[in-house]
C-alpha cells in the first residue's frame, strides 16, 4: 500500500536532523540486497523499494524514528550491509529503509567477549578483536559489508560453524538489545533462550541496538585447498575433518567436480576431474591435517597465510552464499538449494543423492556443526529452468533424508530455518503492535504458503 506523500512529508519533518535520502535512485539501491541469487526472488521481488533511506547514528535517533514513524503508521525496514541472500531486507511495503551503517561503536570488549552496536561490519569488529588477542567465533561470507545485527537477524552460521556449530546453538550469542516499535520505545535486552526470539527473525520483532557475543582466541590461519579424484571420498574427508576436535578450522567446504574450475579465479590450482575441499586450519594443527589429507588420499593443491593467498578473494569467498555467486560468474542460472543433510547417516545420504541425480550435476556441502553433531548443508547445483525442476529437485533431496530450507522465498516461516512457538507470537505483539516491521516477512496469523515444497530444518527437540 502506497505511503500517502503528506504523511511522509511530516515524518521527514518528524525527524530533522537525522539524515534522510528520497532520491529514487538511491533508494532502489538500498531496497536491495542479494536476493538476485535465487532465480525466483528475481521475479518476486523485481520493483520493490522503500519510499525513503534514513540513517539513524544513535539510538536515541533511532528512537526519534520510531516514535514519526508509529505516529505516521509508516513501515520500517532495518538494513545494515545489503548482503542477504533472501530478501530478509527488501521492504516488501514501502516506507522507511533504516540504513544501520552509521552506527557503528564498539561498546567494549572484554575477556572471551565482545559488545557492539548492530552497524559494526563483521570484519571491523574482528579487526578489534584481534588487537587484544581474540576473534570473533564466526562470520558470513560476506564478512567485508555484512553488519553485525544483519547476520544475527538473517543469518544462520558461517565462517567458524565447523568449529562452533551454528549461531542457534547455545553459547554463541550473548545477548541482543532492542527498541520496541511503540509510541514511546523500549529498551529491552534479551539473554538465554529469549535470544532466538530475534535470530533469525529479519528484523520484524524488532529494533536490534547493540549485540554482545562471544570469542575464540585468535589463531594464525592458513587457506588450503585440497584435491580429491572421487567425490564421495572428498565428502568423507570432509565429514571426518569435522569430527577431528583437536584440529582447530573454521572452513570446511567440499565442491565436486567441475566447480573447482567454474570458479574462474582458481585458475587450474585443482587439477581437472578432481573434487576439492576448501578449509581453513590453524596454524599449529597444519601436521594434522596433512596426515589426514594424506591418510584419505588427497593432494593440498593450495596452501598460504590467511589474506595471501593468488585468488583475489579469501577462500572463505569461495564458500558458502559467495561460492555459489563465484560459479554464476560463469552463469547466473545456476543455482541450488539448502538441504541439510542427517547427522545419523550424513555420508549414507550424500551417497544416495549423488547415486540418484544426473552426473553433469556436481554437489556443493558446507560441514559443521549442529547441536553437537556434525551435518553437511547443500545440494546439486542445476541450472535454472522453470519452478518445477527445482520441486523436482527439493523432492528428491527430500526423499533421501534432507530437510531443505527454502532459500527461493522471502518470509521468515516459509524459509523453514527458524524455529517459531507461541513465545514468537506474544513477543511479535509486545514489540511491534502496529506490525510495522519489516512487515510481510513474519505473518505469524496467516497460512504458510510456500513455491517449494520445502519441508525446512530439523531441529533435534528439547528433552
């Protein structure tokens, strides 16, 4: 619904000094962020845009949009780097773009701890870290531009979940602060299990201030690509990787072959035919790993200081999102899916997906930990034809043990990633009455409608 322009008139007037930005070419550009990776948020998010780009630098500014924007009854969509991949972002009802980049302070870091306002970008926040002899546990792809209250409201694990599991499991978010969408905000901090009322929730329950999170002892990386003849041979490498608790990583990617050499920057390193696994391993667990590599019958084809490598890009941007990004360089109707495959039978179902799928379809898996065990995400890669060959393919993955999460779709509930109980519903209520945020993204009172038949993630339940 269209924002009348007198009511947008006297927000903007609301909210003198804040800086704001209705040029429309700006704000197209801020609408997005990396929905472009799905073949079928092109479509469904093509036109969509906010009608004006404010960039609060406190949080009392912040608040002051707040109250214009629920006197004005005016959406609010947060947006800190643009580098979602599902449209977690994209105001699907116009209004108010909060671009968060302007906020940015380190509120302190302490002992295994750091505290920070939800603009910081990820690697700002490791370069403070790392001054005091600590990083952050784990990071997106997109570490460069990604802020740290984006990745915690649309993210799900990353860079460091091959050690620390995913941004879910317990111990790996502190604590979240947050406005209220009220006429008069609040200011409230969620700790324990109240955090995953607003992980992964794509900022529509509200405001995230500031976000304290834990630390890992900073260690000297290397960046090692290691090839394999067979494919099912580089899974098991990569699973067993995983399982080897007393070597540290961060990276644990296995991509068979031909997308070692889609991924154009890589030049010839992976000799043809092979598959490769791309990891990150500490520097003193290097001996380790070569005797693994080695026990498996694998070759490291590549190995330099994290940063130094000839690639023009970390590994970890051959990775994750950014993998699949490097291989539509090449062509950007390819595309796949976020199956997450059993920890009971994790190589038993990547070899019954593989037996099942056309050969010309290579697989990509990220291996890390969930819940305490270790799982792989991924799929085939196709290349994108029509809405029915992508059923076809979540069925598929589906029937062999894979719970797939729709990355194809934009709502919170559709995705299937978060996990939503009735707390979710009286929390959504208390924080944002109006549903001004972000709103479409968690329609919590509507049916779950969803272009794939995804069944979403399978969480172990508590007991």
């Amino acid at each position: 619904m269209p924002i009348a322009p007198a009511a947008l008139e006297a927000f903007c007037d609301a909210i003198d000094p804040i800086p704001f930005n209705a040029d429309a070419a700006i704000v197209k550009r801020k609408s997005r962020d990396q929905f472009t990776i799905s073949p079928l948020l092109r479509e469904a998010l093509a036109g969509r845009t906010a009608d004006v780009v404010v960039t609060p630098r406190s949080k009392d500014e912040m608040a002051q949009v707040i109250r214009a924007a629920v006197r004005h009854r005016i959406p609010i969509t947060a947006r800190g780097g643009g580098t979602a991949n599902y449209g977690q972002s994209v105001p699907l009802h116009g209004g108010i773009l909060l671009d968060m980049t302007a906020y940015t302070d380190v509120v302190s870091i302490r002992e295994g701890t750091i505290r920070a306002a939800g603009g910081a970008t990820m690697a700002a926040l490791d370069e403070a870290a790392r001054k005091q002899g600590w990083e952050l546990r784990m990071h997106p792809s997109t570490t460069a531009t990604a802020t740290l209250a984006g990745f915690i409201a649309g993210g799900s694990g990353g860079i460091g979940s091959a050690q620390w599991g995913m941004l879910r499991d317990r111990g790996n978010i502190t604590a979240i602060e947050l406005l209220s969408v009220e006429e008069e905000p609040r200011l409230i901090e969620l700790r324990g299990a109240d955090i995953e009322l607003v992980h992964h929730a794509y900022g529509t329950n509200g405001l995230i201030t500031e976000i304290e999170m834990p630390l890992a002892p900073a260690w000297t990386w290397r960046e090692c690509l290691v090839a394999f003849p067979e494919f099912l041979t580089t899974a098991r490498f990569g699973v067993q990787l995983a399982r080897e608790i007393g070597i540290v990583k961060k990276v644990i990617s296995v991509q068979e072959w031909p997308i070692p050499r889609l991924m154009r920057a890589l030049g010839d390193v992976v000799p043809d035919g092979h598959s490769m696994v791309n990891a990150y391993i500490a520097q003193p667990n290097m001996q380790s790993f070569r005797d693994l590599v080695a026990e498996f019958g694998g070759v490291i084809v590549a190995d330099h200081p994290s940063g130094e490598n000839p690639f023009g890009a970390p590994l970890f941007e051959f990775a994750y999102g950014h993998g699949l990004r490097q291989i539509q360089k090449v062509n950007p109707k390819f595309t796949g899916f976020q199956g997450m495959f059993p920890p009971d039978r994790l190589v038993e179902s990547i070899a019954q997906v593989r037996a099942a799928v056309d050969p010309a379809l290579p697989m990509r898996l990220e291996i890390f930990w969930s819940e305490g065990q270790v799982v792989a995400m991924g799929s085939p890669v196709i290349v994108y034809e029509a809405e029915a060959q992508m059923a076809a393919m979540v069925e598929l993955l589906q029937a062999h043990g894979a719970g797939v999460a729709n990355s194809h779709t934009t709502g919170v509930r559709e995705v299937g990633i978060k996990r939503i109980t009735e707390r979710d519903y009286v929390f959504k209520r208390e924080m944002d009455p109006y549903n001004l945020l972000n709103p479409g993204k968690l329609n919590l009172d509507a049916a779950v409608h969803t272009n794939l038949p995804t069944s979403g993630w399978r969480f172990r339940k508590a007991g």
